[in-house]
C-alpha cells in the first residue's frame, strides 16, 4: 500500500498514534516500517517487546510532528496549496506571520 493511501485510509485515532494496524502488522504511517504482531522485537536497552509496543516505541524515537508527515507528502495527495504548505512550515518552525 502506498504511503498517501496508508495516511488518507486512516482513522483519527490511528493518526494520532501514527500507526496503523494493516492484517497481521502495525505500519508507521511517517516510514512505512512494519512491525509483525506476535513477534517479540529488542531495542538497544535489551528489552523485549511486542509489535503494538515496538511501533510505540519506533515512534517515540523517531518523533516527526504529524505536520511534517503530511509535509513529505506531495500535494496532490494533501491538498495542500503550495501557500499552505508554506504556512505549515513556517508555523512548525514557530516563525511569526510578521
């Protein structure tokens, strides 16, 4: 599936969590990374997890603003104009409209 496809098919909450839950995996809606449900992930601090928790804990470090993810996408999928995206950038970037 399609990284645009993966964002505009997704609910508010699986937005606000920035993953997905695609059949048997939990996809990052910003990389597209998936993480297989019934397997056991390490991260560097030797803990084990599951998949709902290893996509948590991708997303936490890996943190990108849901104003970026829409960002990386191109236009005609967002719907954004290029005045708009504008606006969104410079307002992630905290500058002011002066």
């Amino acid at each position: 599936m399609e990284s645009s496809e993966l964002l505009w098919e997704s609910s508010n909450e699986e937005l606000k969590a920035a993953c997905k839950v695609l059949n048997t995996d939990y996809v990052c809606l910003t990389c597209e990374m998936s993480f297989k449900k019934g397997a056991i992930f390490g991260n560097p601090d030797e803990v084990l997890m599951d998949a709902e928790m290893a996509a948590k804990e991708h997303r936490s470090r890996n943190r990108v603003s849901p104003f970026h993810s829409i960002l990386m996408h191109e236009r005609k999928y967002t719907g954004l104009s290029e005045h708009q995206q504008t606006m969104i950038e410079y307002s992630c970037a905290a500058l002011g409209n002066k």
